[in-house]
C-alpha cells in the first residue's frame, strides 16, 4: 500500500528526515517510536502533506501513485487521514457540516454524487456510537471549547466516517487519561480492516497495550534505526531509548 | 478643496430655493428643526472633511456626482411589488416599502393590531402632534457635531412612522423594505421615527436594496424610542449595488429595563456609513450591537457607534466583525463612554477582522471613556488572516483549498449570525452570507432587473 523509499526531508533548511525507508502492506498495523526530535511527527506531517517541509530527496508511493505529487486534500481522497496531534480548533464550522463537506468532497474527487442527506445522518450516528462520542459534540464548533480526551475522539470519528486506506495516529495518546486512552484505541481497533492499514506513531506502550502492532520501527535522528515484532514494545518500555542510541552510534 | 466648497454651497442653495417643497406637507416640528439642521451643518462646515470622526473617509467621491434630488413624491411608474420580492420567504412579516426616501402609497398595514400605527412619517407629524414634540430629532441631535445627521434633518421629509402603544406585543416581524429605483442619479433622504411604549415589543427587519442601476446617495436616519422595559430586536441586511452610497444613522434611546438587541449585516453596497447612538438612560437597560460587514471590489463600510451609559445598572454589548477582500476599506470607531453615575456598568466591545488580500484595509479604534469606578468594560479588536494550521486540518480531511477558505471565513463570520433570534431569518442571512463570500451575489439578486452593476 505505502512504500517509503530513501525519504529526505526538512524544515526550514533543517534535514530532519534523513533517509527513511518503509513498506506498510494491507491488513498490518506499524508501531513508530522513538525519542523525541527523532523526527516522527515530521514523518506524519510529510505523508499527510503539510506544505512547510520540503522533500529533497526519496519517493513515496501510495496504491501505485506518487504520493509527492498530491496536494493535501488530494492525498485525503485517496484515503490517507493524519489524526492530529494537536487537532485545531475552527470557530462556527459544525463537526457535521464539516464531516459533510469533506466527504462530498472525496465523494466528487471519485466522480461520485453527494451522500443522500437521510443516509448521511444515520451513517453519522453509528459512527458515534462506535467511538463513543456524545450526540452534543455534532453541532458544536468542531473542536471549539473541546477538552484533549474530546478532540482527540472527535480525530478517530472523523476517521470513522471517512474510512482511510491508511491511517496515521500522530501522538493520539498524548494528553489523555487512560479511561479516553481505552476508548480511542477500542475505536481504531474496531475500525480495523483486512484492506486497510495504520501507522501508530508514539511514545510510549501504553497505547501499544490497547493496538497490538503486527511491526514496531524505531526512529532515531531521522532513520528507522530498528525494525521488529511487537516484542519490541516491551524491551523499549523497559530499556528506554539509550541503548538503541548507543548501538546507532557504534556503527 | 474646491469640490467640497461647492457641495456645500449647492446644499444651502437647494435649502433655499426648495424650501417651499421641502416644508410642504411636514409639521412645523419638522420644519423648526429643518432650518436650525441647517444653520448647524453651515455652522460645521458642511460635509466632514478631516474631521476625527470621518478620517479614514474620502466623502467627495461619494458627493461629487452629479445627483438628482426630488424633493416631492413621485409615483412609481412600475408596481413595486413586480420588480421586487423578498428573499426571506419562509418569514411572514408586516412589509412596509418605502421607494427612495418616500412612504410607498400602495403600502397596506390592515392586521395590525387596531392601537398601532404605522403610516408616512409625514403623515403621522400633523396627526400626532404631541409624539412629534416629544421625540422627533430629540435623538439624533445627540450627534450635533455629525453634518451628515444635519444634513438630514435639513432634507429629510419622509419616510417610516411606527407607534406601538403601551403593552403591546407585535407577533410578527415589520418589515420596512428600503428601496431605490431612479430614472437618473439620485440624491435621497429618508427619516423614520419609532416609538414603543412600555412593555412594548417589537422586531423589526429592514433591507436596504437598489432597484435600478444608477448612482444612489441615501442619507438614512432614524430615531427609536424605548419606554420603559420595552423590548426591540432589530435586523437591518444592506443588500445594494456598487453605486449605492448610504449613510445609515440609527438613534436609540432607552428607558429603564428597556432592551435593544441589533444585527446589522452589510452584505453589498458601494459605500456605506453606519452611524449607531445608543443611549442608556434608565437602570436596568439592555443594549446589543452586532454586526457584519462582508467587503470586496473597492467597497468601503464604516461602523461608526457610540453607546452612552447615563444609568447605572446597564449593560451593552458590542461585536463587529469583517471579512475584507480585494482593495475593500472598513472602519470601525466605537466609543463606550460610561458616566460618572453610570456604577455597575457592564460593556464590552469586540472588532475582529479578516483580511483576505493584501490590499484590503481596515482602520479599528475601540475606545471606552470611563468616569465612574466601579463597572466592568472591556474592548479589543483584532486584525488577521486564514489560519494555515487550520487550512491543513481542513484540507487534510479532503477539503480542496477553496471550499476550506469559504469554510473558515463563513466560520468566522457565522459568530454574528448566531445572534439572529429569528429562525427562518437566521437561515436566510446565513445563506445569503454563504452566497455572497462564493462570490455569488455580485449584484442585488431580489432584483429583478439583474442590471450586473
């Protein structure tokens, strides 16, 4: 589905991404971990395609197109979705014209017509009840006034009813209490289909408790340093990051 | 220099040579104050020029033209009601038209309750003498440095009366359709009077519209008077074409308990000046000020407002916001002042603006003059563009850049039209806002003319 291929990129004439290489198939779930400024969140901000990091070298390719060549909201359409770290708040768009807005727009990009309104609503309510979201959060200001636990589920619900190929899950679990950490994860997990895939981005197991990853990849000063099962998750809870540092650096 | 000079000496010309027409008709209230309207915009100087409160207006543009002024009534050769149709059509309302300044004669206001009264305000200043002496220009001589309120006092001859008795409530909304529909450029006046008694509540919707492709100047005034624990919700939506100039002025005054809650929304229009005067003269009044200007082209909208806390008690609230494109011009000038008895004050004024070119401008001066010590006041006003990080949340859901540009300025702008209490309307101003930031109403689309000016 996604296959990362020698990527370099920076920000603002900083190289932090310095080589990376990765291939995440159908069906599997890719833990990223590391330090921080190992250059992770650049990683997501690059595939989701924010403008202000430049690529410099490497390709990306997504189902068999050119992931660099696509716009932000192109990349969205053909099914990549970046829950954010930081979800931005946007005073008087309601979450549901915004959920409606953005999936007629991924609707018209595959030349197909507007949800049927009646459907829409219905749709949208199942994929409430499956995140556990309260019926109040719709009309509100998407994201306005939200505590952490409340936007970071209002991200897996967007995701829930946009239904990605490939989800990114930039540091969901900062900020949030292990009640909303459960139910965030419960939420991926449900959402989770053979044709579909997930990369994990975080710093530490606990979320990893919940979403079992079938690969773990650690970052460390912009490369994948190591590549394992989900063992790995324990050893790197255990040991912390140093070691791996340490091993880097001796080569 | 020049050009102003002869405005003005055109203006006390016409004064003179029309006098005759210009009294016909209009009780001497009316005419007394007329000629001291005069006198004082002589006295000012004529048409503000350099003036603190105009600065950031270049009025010569808007009172070079070569104008008509008619100061009778003249019969619309068309019906009015075949050339114009309210967009708002799912709010039953109590239409009033008037046609460039003037009570319109076919206006028919049958199920009204039998104590109200609603007719031409010349009509109404020989037949009730007594609410003349009383109310007429006692408001809007607050603002007696304004040459352009002189200026309509002086000229002014019709236009709206509205009386509603002590205890009533009007159920439905009054409508007062403003229009303009001319053969050649024109110069008009219009003076509305509005008088709720105590107790009484009334909501009341204006549109301002153009009806033919000319160049219009339409010096707008009109005077509310409050009684006591009387309730007003007023709605104005200034839907003109690109040369339309209007001067708007809007006179409150509220007694005790009284509630005065306005939504002005400047959706289109050349040049338009709105002049807000609110006082708050008994304990316990109410006052809200909200308002929209939506600007592109080379479109100028100025707000200019003054809510004066006389009573102690009262609380004002004052928000503006604009979304600027193209080389659009705002100003906004708003002045709280809280007087020395003015204890337990409450107001608070807010100006946000969003620029969406980098030719637009926008001048803020929020200002708050407080002489008493123990109230609560604050003002800010702000000035930015999109915000990219929100731009990148929106696209990244697979919201293409246009629609997540119209997505936040209608987010931005949706803050004051959550204020409109009146459903269907609130729904209307909605879209008509949606329609005018996709660019949609390039003209004033109730219009059946379509004259694309």
């Amino acid at each position: 589905m996604l296959k990362i291929t020698n990527l370099h990129a920076s920000v603002d004439g900083k190289e932090i991404l310095k080589g990376i290489n990765l291939e995440i198939k159908a069906g599997e779930v890719h833990a990223i971990m590391g330090p921080n400024g190992a250059g992770k969140s650049t990683l997501s901000s690059v595939l989701a395609g924010r403008e202000k990091f430049q690529v410099s070298q490497g390709e990306i390719e997504f189902n068999g197109k050119n992931l660099l060549e696509l716009s932000a909201e192109d990349r969205a359409r053909e099914g990549i979705f970046m829950s954010f770290q930081y979800p931005v708040e946007i005073p008087g768009v309601s979450t549901v014209n915004f959920l409606k807005t953005a999936i007629n727009e991924i609707r018209k990009y595959h030349g197909q017509s507007s949800y049927p309104p009646g459907d829409f609503l219905k749709m949208i309510r199942q994929k409430m009840e499956l995140v556990g979201i309260d019926n109040k959060l719709l009309n509100r200001s998407l994201n306005e006034g939200f505590s952490g636990g409340e936007k970071k589920k209002n991200e897996i619900f967007q995701m829930a009813v946009l239904e990605p190929m490939l989800a990114i899950l930039d540091e969901t679990d900062s900020g949030l209490d292990i009640d909303a950490l459960r139910v965030v994860a419960n939420g991926v997990n449900k959402l989770k289909r053979p044709e579909n895939a997930t990369i994990v981005i975080t710093h530490y197991q606990r979320l990893l408790d919940y979403i079992v990853p079938d690969v773990v990849h650690v970052l460390y000063d912009g490369r994948i340093v190591k590549t394992a099962g989900k063992e790995l998750v324990a050893e790197l809870e255990e040991k912390g990051y140093d070691w791996i540092k340490e091993e880097v650096n001796r080569a | 220099m020049i050009g102003i000079e002869k405005i003005n000496a055109d203006f006390t010309k016409l004064f003179k040579e029309g006098s005759a027409l210009l009294e016909k008709g209009c009780s001497a209230v009316m005419n007394v104050c007329r000629k001291e309207a005069i006198e004082q915009f002589v006295k000012l100087g004529g048409i503000p020029h350099k003036q603190e409160n105009y600065i950031y207006t270049d009025l010569l543009p808007v009172f070079e033209k070569d104008y008509n002024v008619v100061l009778k009534y003249i019969r619309q050769d068309v019906d009015i009601n075949e050339v114009f149709r309210c967009a708002v059509t799912d709010l039953i309302t109590d239409p009033i038209l008037t046609v460039n300044g003037w009570w319109f004669d076919r206006n028919i206001c049958s199920e009204l309750p039998e104590e109200v009264v609603i007719c031409s305000l010349k009509e109404a200043s020989l037949k009730y003498p007594d609410l003349f002496y009383t109310h007429y220009n006692q408001y809007a001589s607050k603002a007696n440095q304004d040459s352009l309120i002189a200026l309509n006092t002086a000229f002014a001859q019709d236009g709206v009366f509205i009386y509603i008795p002590d205890d009533v409530v009007l159920e439905r909304p009054l409508q007062i359709i403003n229009l303009l529909r001319a053969n050649g450029d024109l110069m008009a006046f219009q003076r509305n009077l509005i008088v709720l008694g105590k107790n009484a509540k009334a909501t009341v919707l204006v549109c301002d519209h153009t009806l033919s492709e000319q160049s219009f100047l339409m010096n707008n005034t009109t005077e509310v008077y409050l009684g006591e624990n009387a309730y007003m919700d007023y709605y104005q939506v200034q839907n003109q074409h690109m040369g339309a100039a209007q001067i708007n002025s809007l006179f409150v005054s509220e007694q005790r308990s009284s509630v005065f809650d306005s939504n002005i929304i400047s959706l289109y229009g050349g040049f338009i000046r709105n002049n807000m005067y609110v006082s708050l003269n008994g304990e316990g009044g109410e006052c809200n000020l909200y308002g929209m200007y939506i600007l592109d082209k080379k479109q100028q909208v100025d707000n200019y407002s003054c809510i004066d806390h006389i009573a102690p008690h009262c609380t004002s609230r004052e928000h503006f916001k604009g979304v600027l494109d193209d080389m659009g011009v705002a100003n906004f000038c708003g002045c709280v002042r809280v007087r020395p008895d003015a204890q337990k004050t409450e107001a608070y004024q807010t100006n946000n603006n969003l620029l969406l070119s980098d030719a637009a401008r926008i001048n803020t001066k929020p200002q708050l003059i407080i002489d008493a010590d123990d109230v609560k006041c604050s003002h800010g006003a702000t000035i930015g563009q999109i915000d990219e990080e929100a731009m990148f949340y929106l696209r990244s859901r697979g919201i293409g850049l246009d629609e997540a540009r119209m997505m936040m300025t209608f987010g931005f702008a949706h803050d004051i039209i959550q204020h409109v209490k009146l459903e269907p309307l609130r729904k209307k101003i909605d879209s008509l806002v949606e329609k005018r930031l996709r660019g949609e109403i390039s003209k004033c689309n109730n219009c059946m003319l379509q004259c694309n000016k």
